[in-house]
C-alpha cells in the first residue's frame, strides 16, 4: 500500500524505455557539456532528441536541465563537467538535491530512472541507493529504478 505522503523507492528488473508505467517521467545522469555519447545516455539523446533545447537552458553542474515530451518530464541530471570525468559524490548528490525541486516545482510525483551514477560513472550502487532515499525522504514521490 502506498501512502500519498510517504516517499516509495523500489528497483525492479526491466528495460526502462519498455517497462515504465505510462505517463513516468524520466531521469539520467549527464555531464555539463552535453555529449552522451555512451551508455543509456546516448539512448535518451537519440530518443528525445532536443540537444539545443537543452544547451539552451544553459545549465551547470549540481543542476538538471529537462524536455518535456509526450505530457511529461524527461530530466538530464548534471553530475559531472566534461564526460569522461567522474562525478564526485557532492555533485552527484547536489544535482539529486535539485531534481527533487525541480520535481516539486513541476508536479512530479512519479519518477522512472535507470541505475543513475552506477554505470560509466562508478558510484556504488549501495551509495546511490542511499542518497536517492535521503534526498527524497518526506515527499509524496513513487521512484522505480530499472536494471536489465
């Protein structure tokens, strides 16, 4: 049972372009410059296309940039300057800070991610976790987060 005012994080085997429920907004991780060129990054570029749309916002690291597509979110969380760079964990959690109010200011109560910051960047998976249930605890957000 979910509670309307109670945060609600699950991860769930699945292709995250297939299996999210209708209407999800979406989530990834992106360096500042823009290039996803690699992994499920570059699947959400050639998907949703609107690099200009995003280079026009003109956002910075510890930021997320976002398009809307299909009446709803898809969100590019800045992690990291260049892209072959890591993130650190203070920019990775200060960008997860900002996706939360983002979230907020747009009404997002459901949110489909794949594993952010555990792939080509390298954080721990158990850290990740963690910093996904801090930042996000006391909102009325339902989170699902995809591995294959």
């Amino acid at each position: 049972m979910e509670s309307s005012d109670t945060f609600n994080f699950t991860e769930i085997q699945g292709d995250l372009f297939t299996d999210h429920p209708p209407g999800d907004s979406l989530a990834h991780c992106i360096s500042e410059d823009l290039r996803m060129g690699k992994g499920i990054a570059d699947i959400f570029k050639k998907k949703f296309r609107g690099l200009q749309e995003l280079k026009e916002q003109n956002k910075k690291v510890g930021q997320v940039a976002y398009l809307e597509r299909d009446g709803r979110y898809i969100f590019y969380i800045i992690t990291k300057e260049k892209y072959f760079h890591k993130p650190s964990k203070a920019n990775f959690e200060r960008a997860l800070n900002d996706l939360r109010v983002v979230c907020e200011e747009m009404g997002v109560k459901n949110l489909s991610i794949p594993r952010i910051g555990t792939g080509l960047d390298k954080l721990p998976l158990e850290y990740v976790h963690n910093v996904i249930d801090a930042t996000f605890q006391g909102s009325d957000m339902r989170i699902l987060m995809y591995y294959l």
